[in-house]
C-alpha cells in the first residue's frame, strides 16, 4: 500500500486543507490509539504542541480520537518536540504526539508520532495506521472512554532533562548569549535552562502570539539573530526552529554556522574524548564533502543517508552511533535524546566553548567547506528524471565530478520538484553542472 498521509516526518499540511483537517486529525487519534492499544493496562498518550494558532483545533480533535478509543490523554502545552519524546518514555505512554509543522510558517501545521521508546514510528507502524484510517475504526464502550488532563510541570522536567547533558563541572558565567526561539515552543524553556547553567541571556523570538513562528526568525531566518548578537557585543548566538528540534549557530562575529560544522565539532571532540560511538558520525545526502575529509582526516568515519532525520536515526541505531544529523541543523545525540534537539546539541556546543577559551569564530570554524549549489526545479506532471535526455545529462556531469566532487538529484518528498545539488572543488564547474542538468530537467517536463 502506498503513502497517501504520511511523509518523511509525519503528517503535514496546510490548516484546514486536506490532510490537516479536524475531521482527519481526530481519525489519525482513534488509528493510533487504536494501534497502541496493547494489554489490559490503562493506555495514555501524551501530547504536546508548538505555538501556532491552528494547535488548539488540532489538539481538541486528536483529544477526541484518542478519548473515543479508550486512550487516556496527557496534554503538555507548548513544548519542543524532543521533550515530547523525552516525556512519552519517562512516563511511560503508548504513545507521544507533538502538533507542529517544524519550520513552516504559521498556516501549516503537522502531527508527529513518537513510540513508547520515545523513538518515531517505524514505517511498518505508520502502514498500519494508515491502513486503520482508510476503514471503520471501532470505538470503545461508554464505561471505557478515555480521560482528559494537563500537566503544568512539563516544561520544568524537561528543562531538568536538558541540563543534565552539560558537564556537571562546568557553567556558562561570564557568557553572553543570545537564543532566538522562533516564536515556538521552546520561547520558554531555551532561555530558562541557558539562564539556570549562569549565562547572561538575551532572547528573541520569545513573544508568540499563534502567528508568529518562524516569521522572520529562528533557524531559517537567521538574520535577526545576527544582528541581534553583534548589537549586543554577544559571545554567540542560538537559533532553534518552531519546534526546537533543529539548531543553527551563530559566532561573535555574525557569521552563520551551520549544521556540518556543529556536527565535526562534536564528532571531534567526543572523538578524543573516547565517548564517540559507531567509530563515526550519520549524516545526509546533503552534508559537504568538507566535511567529510575532515574527518577522514581525524579518522573518523561518515555514512551518509536520504534526507530525512528519521533515516539518520535509523542508521544510527543500526550501527550503534550516537552522533548524526544534518547540514540544515537536526542534531541527533542519542546519549541524550532519542530525537533531534537543538537545545542539548547548543549546550554540547557551549560547553566546548568554555573549555577551549576560544572564539565561537574559531572553535567553530572546523574546516573548509568546498563550493556547494542546490537549485530546485519545479514541474506540474509525470517523471522527468526518467527521460533519456536527463539521465544522459546526469551521466556526463557525474564522469566530470568523479574525484573531485559529488552530485545528488532527489525528488522532493513533500512538492512536485526536482531538487539538484553539486559540490566540488571546482565553484565554476560545480554551477556549470548544475545549470545543465536544472535546464535538462525542464525540457523534459515542459
């Protein structure tokens, strides 16, 4: 059976437009619980949200799915994403569900599935649900409707959680930093455990109102936090997405730091420290090849998977590593979390800086990036990868990269585009490539 509601990271759509509909939300509820029901225990589900204004809609209807199945719920408010999966194994549920769309703006939203391990769902258990959602799905006996009720002390445990990864010996005085929330769900929690560790904190995207998440802030708008960290003479600068489970960095001096460079800095100094496990690092598809002969260079491995946090993991838990992530922020540290968290991967970061007593600029410039360029390319039908004329195009340019750089061409998994990505030694070689291939692939799908 094909996919026809999940993607690579849940479902996600636009408010009240199908999938993300109340109709469906409360369907995926009852398919769920349904699925989780196992033993004669009183089954719970927990569930948090980021800050949209579509979170209440989304929440009261899967409250309803899963109520109407015989679940009892949790509910946590706003809260990143890896705290509902931190608190789904701790208090030992079925099931986690966090009501967030990431990155995207305001008008989209998205619902999450965490096991009971507090690991995302496999994708034989995402079928499954799928195949409950296309029927009748049956309700529970009036005696054994599902119950209601709130936490208030989640974000607290949580912040509990992230402080216990930073080294007991260490604090953060003397710093300041600034930490751009996003106006999502960790507006609270970020600031709160960089302020407890005895940092100066500065924050921004801290004042959500249901439709400012990720609206010119955050990780994918990196702007306001370096502006915000040269005004403020800071010693860095921490930007998280709408749900907190990516991390982007920012140095004194305002330079961008992204997802590749945070991940050899820790890789390295676990590495030395004897702590990295699986002899390497996972990463994407789209991390670059800079980054992989630095390590090469430290004699550290790196496997590479598709796009998509949940393969990163998947591979990571297959091989026994506990570092991954990808270039655009999503950090996987599995000492620690069994899902991305751009908080804990920051205070990695900040305790490396006040070990070294250097420079963000510095001990965050691990090495070289070479020429890298992602053009995408948008088509209306039909497959045009598969036309003769492009995979000619693509066979040539792959002959010329060969030793000296690298080519990924993926169809999106979630629009109908065509995403082309070279990188090589060579800036001029590596556009050149790209330009070829994009304008092959709209010949063919004109």
């Amino acid at each position: 059976m094909s996919r026809q509601y999940f993607g690579t990271d849940g479902i996600r759509g636009r408010t009240n437009a199908w999938p993300m509909t109340p109709d469906l939300a409360m369907k995926v509820g009852m398919a769920a619980g349904t699925h989780f029901l196992r033993g004669k225990h009183r089954h719970r589900v927990v569930i948090g949200k980021d800050t949209r204004l579509s979170g209440y809609m989304v929440e009261n209807a899967l409250v309803a799915g899963f109520t109407a199945v015989g679940m009892d719920v949790v509910q946590f408010g706003p809260i990143p994403t890896p705290a509902v999966a931190m608190l789904a194994h701790s208090m030992r549920a079925d099931l986690g569900v966090m009501i967030s769309a990431s990155h995207n703006p305001y008008y989209d939203n998205g619902i999450k599935l965490f096991g009971p391990d507090g690991y995302k769902l496999s994708d034989a258990d995402e079928m499954k649900i799928e195949a409950l959602l296309q029927g009748d799905i049956a309700l529970a006996p009036s005696a054994d409707i599902g119950r209601a009720r709130r936490v208030e002390d989640a974000r607290g445990r949580y912040i509990h959680a992230v402080k216990s990864s930073f080294p007991a010996e260490l604090r953060l005085d003397g710093l300041r930093i600034v930490v751009d929330c996003a106006n999502g769900a960790a507006y609270q929690v970020a600031p709160s455990a960089l302020w407890e560790l005895g940092a100066e904190v500065i924050a921004v995207g801290v004042t959500p109102n249901g439709i400012n998440i990720n609206d010119g802030c955050g990780s994918t708008s990196p702007l306001l936090l370096q502006e915000t960290v040269l005004t403020a003479g800071a010693d860095i600068g921490i930007a998280l997405d709408g749900d907190a489970d990516r991390l982007i960095i920012v140095d004194e001096k305002g330079k961008i730091v992204d997802g590749d460079q945070i991940m050899a800095l820790i890789a390295a100094n676990w590495a030395r420290e004897g702590t990295l496990r699986g002899g390497g690092l996972v990463a994407t598809v789209m991390s670059n090849l800079g980054l992989e002969r630095f390590l090469g260079g430290q004699g550290i491995t790196l496997e590479r998977t598709k796009v998509g946090d949940r393969y990163v993991l998947e591979r990571m838990r297959e091989g026994g590593f506990n570092v991954g992530g990808e270039q655009s922020g999503h950090m996987i540290l599995s000492d620690y979390a069994t899902t991305g968290d751009g908080t804990i991967a920051a205070l990695q970061v900040l305790a490396a800086l006040v070990r070294s007593g250097k420079p963000a600029s510095e001990l965050l410039d691990q090495f070289d990036p070479v020429p890298q360029l992602l053009k995408n390319v948008r088509f209306s039908g039909g497959k045009p990868l598969d036309h003769q004329d492009v995979q000619r195009t693509i066979a040539q340019a792959e002959v010329e990269l060969e030793g000296t750089g690298r080519l990924v061409i993926r169809p999106s998994g979630t629009e109908p585009v065509i995403r082309v990505m070279a990188e090589g030694d060579s800036e001029a070689q590596v556009k050149d490539v790209v330009d070829r291939i994009c304008a092959a692939v709209e010949k063919a799908a004109a």
